[in-house]
C-alpha cells in the first residue's frame, strides 16, 4: 500500500489484543496533507493545500503556512479546493494564520474551496473573515 493510501476496514479477527488494535489503527492513519506554492500578483504568495486539515496535521501545517508567510510580501492566497476534511483544528489554524498575518501588515485569502471548507466556516461563522481571492 502506497504511503498516501489507506484502507477503511473492519477490525481482523482475532483482533482483541491491544497490540493488534495499534497495528489496525496505524494502518488507517488519516491521509496526510501536501502542499505546494508559487508566486500569486502583488506580492502574495499562492498556497495549493491538499489532504485531510484536523488534529493529527495541524502542527505541520501551521509551520508550512508560517513559513509561508514570512517568504511573502504582502500575504498568502490559499487553495483548498483539494481538502476533503478541515475540523476545528484546522480552522484554529487557519484563524492563527489571518491574526499573524494581520500583525504583519500582510492578508490572507482563499481561493477555490471544497464543499467540507465552505461548510465549517460557513456553520462556525468565519467565512467573512476570510475574503475571496480575485
């Protein structure tokens, strides 16, 4: 199995000992996130995140991003449409990046957006912090 792929399965038989419940668990490990960049206009730097943005990512990710920002001139442009998931984690994140980048004179914006991003921050009330970008 490849190290981007994973299985959802039912527990093996035989499966009661905690030493199997760790083996199953560690091969259904969420998908883990990628992303890529490139120079947007005006100084942004464009973000392309792909894969899974909860609890088990979102230290990873709030490094890329940080990083990310700092390589910028005047903010960041992110990509989500790729995400099939973002959770709270995720959106605290996502939260951190825009006061960071606040502080820093610079903004951030999204891009293309997947059904479950507009979905949390339409249900948590934060998608008119983030504007669209042009």
């Amino acid at each position: 199995m490849a190290e981007h792929e994973y299985e959802l399965g039912f527990w093996p038989r035989g499966a009661g000992t905690a030493a199997a419940a760790a083996a199953t668990a560690a091969a259904a490990a969420p998908l883990p996130f990628s992303t890529d960049s490139y120079p947007g206009g005006g100084g942004r730097l464009v973000m392309v995140i792909r894969g899974e943005l909860d609890h088990d990512t979102a230290p990873a990710l709030q490094r890329a991003l940080e990083e990310a920002l700092e390589r910028s001139r005047s903010g960041l442009e992110l990509d989500l449409q790729a995400v099939p998931f973002l959770d709270c984690s995720g959106l605290n994140v996502l939260l951190r990046l825009r006061r960071d980048a606040q502080t820093h004179g610079k903004t951030v914006e999204l891009g293309p957006r997947s059904p479950a991003v507009t979905r949390l921050l339409t249900l948590s009330g934060t998608a008119s912090l983030f504007p669209r970008a042009q």
